[in-house]
C-alpha cells in the first residue's frame, strides 16, 4: 500500500531510480521495476554454506552461512546503489536495500537461528565525514524485516587507516589486523551473530571484525553483504 502522503510527496518531488536516474512509478522504490529485474542477485543464500564468498573464509575465519544480495562491479547496478547511499549522502538506500535482501532472503532459512545483528562499525573520522555508517543502515532494514536485534557498540574501530583500495590482498590483512575491538562480551557470549556490511571484496575487514566477535566464549558467526566484489 502506498501512502496518501507518500502519493502527495512523489507528486511534489518525485523519486528517482538510483540505477537508471529514470523517475520511479507509484509502489516502485530506489530501483525501477526493470532495474529491479536486472540487478545481478547472487543468489548465495540458497547455498550459505558453500558458495563462492563463503569459500573465501576457509582457512581464515570460523563462519556459519555467508551471502551477499548482489554482484558488485563499480558502474553496475549495484555499484550505483552503492555509490548513491554512500557517497552521496542517502543513508535510507541503505536502509530500504536492506529490507529488500531480508524479504528476499526470509524463506530460505538464512536467518534462523540467529540471535544478533552486528553491523560493521566505522571509524570515527570516516562516521563524521560521511554521517552515518552504511552497515548500520542496511542492519536497520534487516532488523525490521527479520526482527533479529541489532547490537550495538559491541564492537568499535580503534584506528582510522588510508584508505586500502590501492594495496594488495595480504598487505591489506595487516592493515586491518587490529582495527577492531570488542566491547562488550557478555552480550554476545554464546551467541549466533550476523556481521553485516555494504560490500565484501577481500573479506579483510570482515575476518579481523569477526575475529573479534569470536573472542567471546561459544559465539559463531555468519556473514552478510549488501554486495560482493570478486577480488
Ligand atoms: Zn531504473
């Protein structure tokens, strides 16, 4: 259902698809029906435990399930989103792609059994340049469609780095080696977690968070991303 006031709102400045920059129909939102159509799924929830993200744990983290929504290549469909939501300041992209990989992924079982959603914190430079953290955002959709609880300040990032897109894969596995700290133990002993990010490329930054989270006694986690990047 579309609201009276949303229909009003639309009239006045309407919305456009973050994809093809075309104005959005009444019901569509961020992506138009045909964008929609065309976004490359991955389809890696069917098989979380063994698809090609999945895989590029092994031998370097403990996970459970692992699965990104969609393909991401910068200039694609879902690097615009991407793109869009980040650097041009729309965190509730985040938040409605979010909702829209949840409501896809509810049926399959992704999410039983999963206790906690951990977004992947931001630095604090980086939070106070852009805003807001994305995988906060996009842990927020997920949350209202799944109703799994988001924890926060479970964990923190202790160190502002360079950023890591010029440097190679081991070389940026040092660099984030130490960028996270768990906070509070005793919330997540025990626990089923859900580490959630925009984008998986390395999974650098996923395995020294999720290393973190596995400091507590008894926890196991999964993984989610809005999109992977294979490296
Ligand atoms: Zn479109």
């Amino acid at each position: 259902m579309i609201s009276f006031w949303s229909r009003i709102l639309n009239l006045v400045s309407p919305q456009r698809c973050v994809s093809c920059g075309l104005r959005l129909a009444p019901g569509e939102d961020i992506v138009c029906t045909k964008c929609n159509l065309r976004l490359p799924r991955t389809l890696y929830h069917e098989d979380p435990y063994e698809n090609t993200m999945a895989t590029m744990f092994w031998g370097r983290m403990k996970t459970e399930r692992c699965a990104a929504f969609l393909f991401y290549s910068a200039g694609s469909e879902a690097g615009n989103i991407i793109y869009q939501m980040k650097y041009h300041g729309h965190p509730e992209i985040g938040v409605k792609m979010g909702r829209m990989m949840a409501s896809e992924f509810m049926d399959s079982g992704f999410f039983d059994g999963i206790d906690l959603i951990i977004p992947l914190p931001l630095g604090r430079n980086r939070l106070r340049q852009r805003g807001f953290n994305q995988s906060a955002e996009i842990a927020r959709g997920v949350s209202e469609v799944t109703g799994i609880p988001v924890g926060k300040r479970v964990v923190s990032r202790t160190q502002f780095r360079e950023s890591q897109t010029h440097k190679g894969r081991w070389e940026r596995n040092e660099n984030v080696k130490d960028a996270f700290r768990l906070e509070d133990t005793e919330r997540i002993s025990g626990k089923h977690l859900l580490l959630i990010d925009d984008v998986a490329t390395t999974g650098a930054t996923l395995i020294a968070c999720g290393s973190e989270l596995l400091k507590a006694e008894g926890t196991r986690v999964s993984i989610l991303t809005l999109a992977y990047a294979k490296s």
